[in-house]
C-alpha cells in the first residue's frame, strides 16, 4: 500500500511552530532562519489544502484543521525518533569501541583478544589506539583503559592491575663480551629510553615527574656512575621495547607491555631490581554505556584477563 506524506522538514517546522506558537522560536529550535521555517509551514499546507495557521500581527494561532492534525503529526514524529533510537541500540549492542594507547593494544589488549572474541563471538571490537583522553560522545567511545591516578571527573573509573619497571633486554645481551650480571655492568651497555609515560601528563596527575627512569632505577639498585643521559630515546613504549627485542640495547621495561616478549623469550629480565609505579591502569567509561550488556561483557572480560595475569605472574 502506498502512502501519500508530506515532507518530513515540513512536518517538523509546523510541530515546532505549533508547539511555540512561534516562527522566531521554531527556527530557534531546528537551526534555521524564521524564513526557512515559514517556507516549510506554507509547503506544508500546500501538500495539504488546508491552511494551518492565523497569522495575526503578532500572534500565531492554530486553525481548526492545525489542531485537529497536529497530535497525529506529533505522534508520528515521536514514533520515528523511538524507531531511530531503537536501531541505534541494537547496533550499539551488537559492537563496541575501545579506546587504549597504542602501546598497551599493541603489546597486551589485541594480543589477548581472540579469547574475548571466543567468549563472545556475536560482539565486534573496534579498537581505538590513541594516547589522547577518550571524548566518549563525539568519538564514540564505549569503554577505555587509561593509565595514571584514575582521575577522570564525571565518568567511572575502575581500578584494572598496576605496573613496576625493570631492565629488559635480548637474551643475546646477556652472553655477549660484556654480559650482564649485575647493575654496574649496565655501564657498558646502550641505555633505550622509553619515554612513552610522557603522553599521559596531560591527565593532570604529574606522571612524567614520579614515573620511574633510568636515572632513578639506578639509584635504587644502588649505581650512580652511569651516564644516563645518553642512547636513543622512543616516543612510545611499544617503539623502545621492540628496539630491546632487536638487541639495540637494554630499556627499562613496563611489566604489563614486556610480559609477552619475556614469556616467549625474546626478552629476559637480567636483574631482580623493579621499581612499582604509584600509576595504574583504569576501565573508564560512561555510567550510562554500563547498561549495555556488551559493554559490561568487555569490562569483565578485561577483568578476568587481569585477574589471569597477577595469577601468571605470582606463579
């Protein structure tokens, strides 16, 4: 059966009108000009034969064919927009949207993902690599894994597991003609700086001041007669860890990004020596996105892999 509609625009700018008793307000509302708005109301009476308003100096008032239409028109409108919200629910339960830093999707979040994808087969995950703060409405983020304090005003911050640092090399560094055995020997090897930390002081929690580096991993194994200074310096600790992996030289490790590398082998830890970072990792996200269940699959998901690793780890 076809249907003979008026114009949608001009549905729109006649329920608005009406609803205002105003052409001034109504273009308010819809972000057009008065004029914009007149047009439509007039296309709409013409659709219709029937005039819907009397315009009076300085008045707007319905006519009798305006009132006896406008709840139908109303109801339609509101049946639309309920249908529109509907479709977006039912594709937002189907995927999601993940907001991480590069080096952490790199080195543990997609390398662990076939399981969550195995546990929910029918959930597609989008990952989002960015070192910047998730906007979660205008970049359609569901849920995201931050690094720092957990400060995050206005949005759920949850706790997911905590880091220490360590030297972490090749395993062909530590048989070399200089091998390493204890801190001091460091003093003849190339020092990889990972300065990967530094992208998340603009979350106002200082880590780049209290985040550990070579400078002061030494002090606390005890040496302070090597030139920390010098050797090559990685934007991104994904970058500073494959460079290790290469055999360039030795970096300070992030135990939750080299904690593959080391099980593999292609890393090894010469030195029992590990500085804790102060900083954790966080599952922030919208209260309202918890009432999706694919979200809270996700949370959970990432919760049991957590949970997995510090049972790895204590092993």
């Amino acid at each position: 059966m076809s249907r003979r509609l008026p114009p949608l625009n001009a549905v729109r700018a006649f329920e608005a009108a009406a609803r205002h008793m105003s052409i001034s307000k109504a273009a308010d509302e819809l972000h057009v000009t008065p004029a914009a708005i007149s047009r439509q109301v007039k296309l709409l009476e013409d659709h219709l034969g029937i005039q819907l308003f009397r315009r009076l100096n300085r008045a707007l008032l319905l006519t009798h064919a305006g009132q006896a239409c406008l709840p139908g028109l109303r109801d339609g409108l509101d049946q639309i927009s309920n249908a529109v919200d509907r479709l977006r629910d039912v594709d937002a339960q189907i995927g999601l949207t993940v907001s991480s830093s590069a080096s952490l999707a790199a080195k543990w979040l997609v390398p662990r993902l076939h399981r969550f994808q195995d546990r929910h087969p029918d959930i597609d995950v989008r990952v989002a690599a960015s070192h910047k703060l998730a906007d979660f409405s205008r970049d359609e983020i569901d849920i995201a894994i931050r690094f720092g304090a957990g400060n995050h005003p206005g949005l759920r911050a949850e706790r997911l597991m905590g880091e220490e640092v360590f030297p972490v090399c090749s395993p062909i560094i530590i048989t070399d003609e200089t091998p390493l055995r204890t801190p001091a020997d460091l003093a003849h090897h190339t020092l990889l700086h990972d300065e990967g930390y530094l992208h998340y002081a603009d979350e106002g929690n200082k880590l780049h001041e209290t985040f550990p580096t070579w400078s002061s991993w030494l002090a606390e194994a005890g040496v302070d007669d090597i030139d920390t200074a010098r050797g090559p310096r990685f934007s991104l600790s994904s970058t500073a860890i494959q460079a290790a992996v290469e055999g360039l030289g030795v970096t300070l490790g992030r135990s939750v990004l080299v904690e593959s590398d080391l099980s593999t082998g292609l890393l090894v830890k010469p030195f029992d020596v590990a500085a804790r970072s102060t900083f954790a990792y966080f599952i922030v996200s919208p209260d309202k996105a918890m009432e999706r269940d694919n979200v809270v699959a996700f949370r959970d998901w990432l919760f049991d892999e957590a949970a997995d690793r510090a049972i790895a780890t204590v092993r």
